[in-house]
C-alpha cells in the first residue's frame, strides 16, 4: 500500500484493504476540516493503482472489503472508476464490498444507470458527510451543497442499492447556533433514512478557518456536556427511520454510543441523560480524544 499524504477512513473500515485512487478532496474548503490541507487535489494514475492492487492480490488474497481514498473517490466519472472497480474484483475472488466517501454532487451528477453499474461492481457504501441540516451553517462553514442536495443525494444512492452512511458533526453550530444545528441534523436525517448515522464531535485544529474564528472570538465552541445535550437533541428529532444503525464511537466524541434506530431510542437518551448527570466524569478523557 503507497499513499501520498495522511490517509482517513471511517471506524467501520477498519478492516478493509486501503486503495487509494485520488488525492485529497475535490472541495477541500470546508472551514472546519484539516485533513487534506497538506495535499492539492488530484487523479492518482491509474497504473500505480493497477499495480496496488497486483501486490495486495498476493500479499491479501482473501480480502473481502475495500475502502477508496481519498475525501470524495467519487468525484471520478464511471469512465474511470468502473475499471478500477472490475479490476478490484478480479484481485480479490472474495470481495464482499468497496467503500467510499463522496459529496452530494458527486451522486447528484450521475443518472441512476450509472449508479447502478457502480453497484454492480460491489460498490456498496458510500460514506457522506452531512455535517448538518441547517442551510446557514452549512452556508458559513463552506460546505459546498446544501441540505437539499445532501438529501436528494442519499436517496438517490440508495434508490439505486447503495447503501449510505450518513455522517454529522456536533459543535459544528456553536453555541449559537447549537439547537438550530441539533433539531435541523436530526430532520434532515430523517427524511434520508439511512441505513447508517453516526456522530462526531468538532475538534478545532490549528490551520483551519474555524480555529481562526474561535481564536478571534468569533466562534464559541460548546462545552463537552452541551455537546452531549446536542446529540441527545439530534437523537429526540429523529423519527420515521426504518432500521438505521447509530454509532459514536469516533475518537473525536465523548461518550461512545451504539444502537438502532428507532428500537433504541429511548435508551440511547437514557444514557445521555445520565452521563449529563455525572458530569465530565462520565467522559472519554480529553487525552484520550482524537481525529
């Protein structure tokens, strides 16, 4: 495996083969966000991919999941990605999934034949960071598609059978704009009904816009316990879901949470409700927290 700056993936593919096929994120101007700062946005050649993926065949012959990097592997057409994906499958007999992280846009563009082929191919989830449902938030941090558009998209995905992760970012209001932020999230998540939604909690890195704002006041970052108050917010406007599973057990988060929605739901408030309780002693330590 060759990679070209820091590489991210998501908890749950912890286990998968790491491909990476793109540089950085096709964006890459969202204010809050560090991970692709050191890297310009690029289409890694696709010999050097063909030639990954040769070595890992005999070194990880019995790989079963895959995983795209980098921010937004989607962003490339079919033209592109379709070979990369047959020739995945012919390097791994026992191929299950591949997974990849990709912006509305990148599923908005495509028709629902396109979609389909990229699922017959295995491509079976795709990871979305939502970050919030509230159209000025998402307007102040840059994200680059709106609500709508990160909605229409998962259904979309998933209209075409694939599966979404659906991801938000708690904090990423402020103080300010924290209950906008929570009631927002959770409708918007909502009406996609994903198969999966997890949490993250903001963490202000040095080098971002966001950490200028707060270092000029212009931010107010919640306390730990107000953002446990904000997911158990977001949690309370979540309704109509079908069988989503949630999880916060991304190091950047407090207080570690499973389940699925709607079965848990009251539970999972339960268990905020008593961690918010104990105070800062029911919390994963600071030390402990990370990106």
């Amino acid at each position: 495996m060759r990679f070209k700056g820091m590489i991210i993936r998501p908890p749950s593919e912890a286990d998968s083969y790491l491909l990476q096929i793109t540089y950085g994120c096709s964006h890459n101007k969202c204010t809050f966000c560090p991970t692709y700062l050191d890297k310009k946005f690029g289409v890694r050649p696709v010999e050097e991919v063909f030639e990954d993926l040769q070595l890992a065949s005999s070194s990880f012959p019995q790989t079963r999941r895959v995983f795209l990097c980098d921010g937004n592997a989607l962003v490339l057409q079919n033209r592109r990605l379709l070979p990369i994906l047959e020739r995945i499958g012919l390097a791994f007999p026992n191929l299950q999934r591949v997974g990849i992280y990709a912006n509305a846009r990148d599923i908005l563009k495509r028709s629902m034949g396109e979609l389909e082929e990229l699922r017959d191919k295995k491509l079976g989830l795709i990871y979305m960071g939502l970050e919030s449902g509230s159209e000025e938030i998402l307007r102040r941090v840059k994200k680059g598609s709106t609500a709508r558009e990160m909605i229409d998209s998962v259904k979309k995905a998933q209209r075409a059978g694939i599966k979404v992760s659906v991801i938000g970012l708690l904090g990423l209001g402020g103080k300010t704009l924290s209950h906008e932020h929570a009631v927002k999230t959770g409708k918007a998540v909502s009406e996609m009904d994903p198969l999966y939604f997890s949490l993250l909690s903001l963490m202000l890195v040095p080098g971002t816009e966001l950490h200028a704002e707060w270092e000029r006041g212009e931010f107010e970052m919640p306390e730990p316990i107000e953002l446990l108050e904000e997911m158990k917010e977001i949690i309370e406007n979540l309704e109509d879901l079908s069988g989503c599973i949630f999880r916060t057990n991304h190091a950047s988060n407090y207080l570690p949470l499973a389940g699925r929605l709607p079965r848990d739901k009251q539970k999972l408030i339960a268990i905020i409700d008593r961690a918010i309780s104990q105070g800062e002693s029911a919390l994963r330590p600071e030390s402990w927290r990370g990106l």
